[in-house]
C-alpha cells in the first residue's frame, strides 16, 4: 500500500472515531475517552489533511468552521411550511384539543407523544444521502434564511448519518437550537467581564449565535439542538412520530430524552403537569409541552390549518408572576398611531428576565382595574414572554394617587387624539406624525416584512429626526455618504445598510404589503393579496368587493385596502418605491 493510500485510510478511521465520540459527548452525553485523548485524534487527523489536503471533505469533522464570514443570508424555500401550534393553557383545553380529533376522526383511538417545548429558535435541517447539506432558520414558516455554515459548528447535529437514515436520498428534520443555562450564564460572565454587551436571556443568545455572519463567532457560541420532527423524507421509513424520534436517535440526532409516549389523555395532562413542576431543574428554558398524535396515518387524515397543524397542540405552562411598583405610565405611538399605554416599573426579575415595562393595552384596560402611577401590581409574562398586570393590590395603595387619564394629543406631535366610535383605542390624528413615521420604518424593515438589516431604532430616529426619510420611498434614495454623517455609523456600516435596503428589492410582493403597515393586514392577508393579484398594479385596481371575496379577507381588511390605496399619499409612496424597482 503507498503512503497515500495509508494517509487515506488513517484519515477515514481518524473521522470515524472523533465522529463516534462527538456523538457519545454531545448527543448522548457519556463520553468514552478523555478530553486530551480527544484532543489527540483531532491534532492527528488536522496534521494529516494538512500534509494531504486533497483529502480534504466537506464533512470531515476538521470543517465545521468556516474561515470566511458570509455577505449576507441568502433565502430558503422550505419543502414542508414550518408551521406554528396552537395553543392549550389548562387541562380543560387539552380535553377540547382531543374533542376537536375525534370530531375529525369519529371512532379512533388516539395515542400521544409529549415532548418539552424548548425555547430556542427553530430551525430545519437537509441532508441528501447521508450528509448535511442545507440549514435554515423557520422564517415567516415557508421562506427562512440559510444559516448551514453556522449550523456546521454546533456538534450536536451530525455531518454524515449512520444507519437506515444514512442512506435516504433526501431527509428534512425540524429542531429547536437552544443554549444551556448553564452556558448562558457562563456566557454573559465572560462577556461582562470583557466589557461587551451582555444577553437578556439563552433564546436571545441562541438567536443572535444562529445569525451571527461570521460562522467563528457562532461556534465560539455554547449552542445546543433538540431534533424533533421529520418533515421530509425519501423514500419515509416511519409510520408514527415515536417511531420516527427512534430513527433519529439511531441515526446520530440529538432528541430530548424527556420525550414520551402517552397512551391517552389522563397521560398527557399527568406529563404535562409534572414537567411544569420540575421545569427549573431541565437545564434548559422550556415554555410548555408541545403533544402530537402519534400515529402518522392520523396526522394525515387530521391535516393543518394555514396556521397550525390539526395533530399538535402547545400545552403552555402557568405564567410566571411578581409583584412590583407602577413608577410610571407613558403612552407609546405605533405605526397607525394607536396610542397604547404602557406601565414603567420598578424592574423586577421573572422566569430569568428582568421586567421593567408592562403593556396597559388600553384606556378600558387601565379603567377596570383602576391602575395608578405608585400601586404596587401583581404582574405576568404571558407564555413567559409579554408582561402585563394582573391586578392592582389595592390594600398597597399610597395615599393622594389619581385615576389615569388618557391624553387628548399625542404626546409626541402634539396633534390631537380622539377614539372612534366602537373601538378602545386612542389615535393620534397626525398621519405626519414622526413617532408613528418611525414605527412604520421599524415594522418596514423588521424581518417579516423587507428585512432590511442594520435598520434598527437608533438609525431610524435619526434619518426621521434629520429629515432624511419622510416615507418608505426614501430609504431607497439614501446614499453612504448621508448614513456615514449619522452618529455611530461609519462608513462601512453604512454600506452595509445601503446594500441591505438594495436587497430587499427582491422580497417580493407579499412581504411588501405586509411591510406597508396597512390597518388589518398582516403576514396572512398580504400573502393572500398577493396570491390572488400578482402585482400592486392589479391591487390598486381592485374594488370592494373584488377583494372581500377572497377567501379568509373579509369586508374589514377589503375596505381598510382601498382606503389605503386610494389616499393620495400612499399613492404616490407606493408610486416612488415602484421607480425605486
């Protein structure tokens, strides 16, 4: 045998150990050897590709991290749409759940598995023959962002499959990527001691890690993954869910080993309850329980809605809770010129986040249960992400405090507020309003609408404040040389911003009606629109009535679209962003 052939053979049992002992530490925790024999195998595996590069594979253990930061995330079509869950809050609506199955699927019998609803990012995984091919986060749920090179650098998802699944020519897998708590923790203690800005919370963490372009810095990341579904497989090997997290596991994915398997609903509310009680103690942040049918046949039968699956439901645990003290109530301007109260607190710390506002909702809301500046509130964050109050604890209540009035102008324009008849909110009646400008621009390019990266909040005060930007149009007439004169942006920076407002020419019409911020509309409406008219020139045209009978818009959404499109200043915006191609 020549001395290449020996190097090739040592190379591919070098890869085939540190591939067996990644899979023993990472996914199922019992690791065989030490880390300075670890360390070891890969020294002599990199020496050897080193000295035969031509040897070099993609899936080599060597070649998770790539040298080269990426430009930009390019979009990803998903085979099978990542849809969301519905949601269960109490056993009672667990029962509902199951009343809903077998309306559907009058005399069968219906088994569950229940698994841990991680908190994390969602994400999906291809692999074609075996190997990793293909990562992309869940996007709007049919269009996510390529992220494989930084997906490559979490050990947890294997680079080649073993087993049946290995020799699939197309497998699709959904997962949660997540970091440990004890990682989070460890994280921020390094990053504060670096005087660098720290991260509220793991799923913050994760996410950031997940999007970061340079792939060296997410792998500098403590991430982890959870792999929980098979969306796609060809030929599919599996005829039920449980069967199919067996497959997973023995094809070297990473499943929670708090996965079970439920015989009927007695058992499902029994997991789900027991999981809430120990839910500190999993090492991980977990939101609920996310229970399936398992029988894949009957997920067929079942089917989804544009929204959720009919199988699944997200059984959501009890809302943390805390007391604190209203130091404040300020009224917040949105992108319609809602004026939205909201109450400023003295921060307190809930399930990991320290809180220091809370929604109000609305004037009626504030009414009925009589909050004041100085009462000291029960609050919650609600599926332990929007704080709100509870309750007033009326026996804390300081002497001299006074009912809340909603303001008659805006706070910001100072044009008169007024509240249209049947609804409970105030409105600002200043369409020139800059506070509403600025919410418009933020909901313009936030990441479901244009996605325009780099276009935050501290950017967008200032193009408003300066004049540089009075309507969507302008963001794509702003130059370098007018970013670069804005505080804490250089020019680098504001390249960057200017060839992510020039992307996001491409997003397509759907995404742009959304982007618009037209009263009633959101990510299903405009995907509706936009599927029944093809182009904004065709909507434009559209009457009433043509546009109400489509089917899930409504007389609603169809009027609030014409007013939009018939009002002379939105005409003529939606006219400049078509010059702007």
């Amino acid at each position: 045998m020549t001395k290449k052939a020996d190097a090739a053979k040592r190379i591919e049992e070098l890869r085939e150990l540190i591939r067996h002992h990644d899979s023993l530490y990472y996914v199922e925790t019992r690791p065989e050897i030490s880390d300075a024999e670890y360390d070891r195998l890969v020294r002599e595996l990199k020496a050897l590709e080193a000295e035969h590069p031509d040897l070099i594979t993609p899936d080599s253990p060597t070649q998770r991290v790539a040298s080269q930061p990426v430009e930009a995330f390019a979009s990803v079509e998903h085979k099978v749409a990542m849809l969301s869950l519905d949601n269960a809050m109490d056993p009672a609506e667990l029962r509902e759940f199951e009343a809903r199955l077998r309306r559907a699927l009058p005399g069968a019998d219906f088994e569950y598995v229940c698994e841990p609803k991680v908190d994390g990012l969602g994400v999906a995984l291809l692999y074609e023959r075996g190997r990793f091919v293909r990562g992309a986060t869940r996007g709007d749920g049919r269009v996510g962002e390529e992220i494989t090179q930084n997906l490559r650098t979490v050990k947890s998802i294997p680079l080649t499959l073993r087993g049946a699944l290995g020799q699939l020519r197309e497998l699709e897998v959904r997962g949660e990527v997540y970091m440990p708590r004890a990682a989070f923790a460890k994280l921020n203690a390094e990053l504060e001691e670096a005087g660098e800005s720290t991260f509220a919370n793991p799923r913050n963490a994760a996410a950031g890690a997940v999007r970061q372009k340079d792939p060296q810095i997410t792998a500098r990341r403590p991430l982890d993954i959870f792999l929980y579904h098979v969306s796609h497989a060809d030929p599919f090997p599996f005829k039920s869910h449980w069967e199919a997290l067996e497959g997973l596991r023995a094809g070297g994915f990473k499943t929670n080993p708090k996965a079970k398997r439920c015989r009927d609903l007695d058992a499902v509310t029994a997991y789900c309850q027991d999981l809430e009680l120990e839910r500190d103690a999993l090492g991980y942040d977990a939101d609920g329980v996310v229970v399936k049918v398992n029988s894949l046949e009957q997920q067929r039968r079942l089917g989804a809605t544009a929204h959720h699956p009919r199988w699944a439901i997200a059984y959501k645990f009890a809302a943390r809770q805390g007391t604190t003290r209203v130091l404040d109530i300020r009224i917040n301007v949105g992108k319609t010129g809602a004026l939205t109260p909201a109450a400023l607190l003295e921060p307190v710390e809930l399930a990991g986040v320290t809180v220091s506002r809370a929604s109000l909702h609305n004037e009626d809301e504030i009414r009925k249960k009589d909050i004041r500046v100085g009462d000291t509130v029960l609050i919650e964050r609600a599926g332990d992400v929007i704080p709100y109050v509870i309750q007033v604890i009326a026996s804390k209540r300081p002497p001299g405090t006074e009912p809340f009035r909603m303001p008659t102008h805006c706070p910001v324009c100072r044009a008169r507020a007024y509240r249209p008849e049947g609804e409970a909110i105030w409105r600002c009646t200043n369409a020139a309003c800059p506070a509403q400008l600025k919410e418009r621009l933020l909901h313009f390019g936030s990441r479901r609408a244009m996605d325009i990266e780099h276009l935050g909040e501290a950017v967008v005060n200032q193009l408003v404040d300066r004049g540089l930007v009075t309507d969507f149009a302008d963001l794509y007439h702003l130059t370098v040389e007018q970013l670069a004169g804005l505080e804490r942006l250089a020019e680098k920076s504001a390249q960057n911003l200017v060839d992510a407002i020039r992307a996001s020419r491409t997003r397509g019409l759907a995404r742009l009606l959304n982007a618009l911020g037209i009263r009633f509309i959101g990510e299903r409406a405009s995907q509706l629109l936009a599927n029944h008219f093809g182009s904004m020139e065709r909507l434009e045209r559209a009457i009433e009535d043509e546009i109400g009978e489509i089917y899930g818009i409504g007389p609603q959404i169809a009027q609030s679209v014409v007013r939009f499109v018939s009002e002379s200043a939105n005409r003529k915006t939606i006219e400049r962003l078509k010059q702007a191609g």
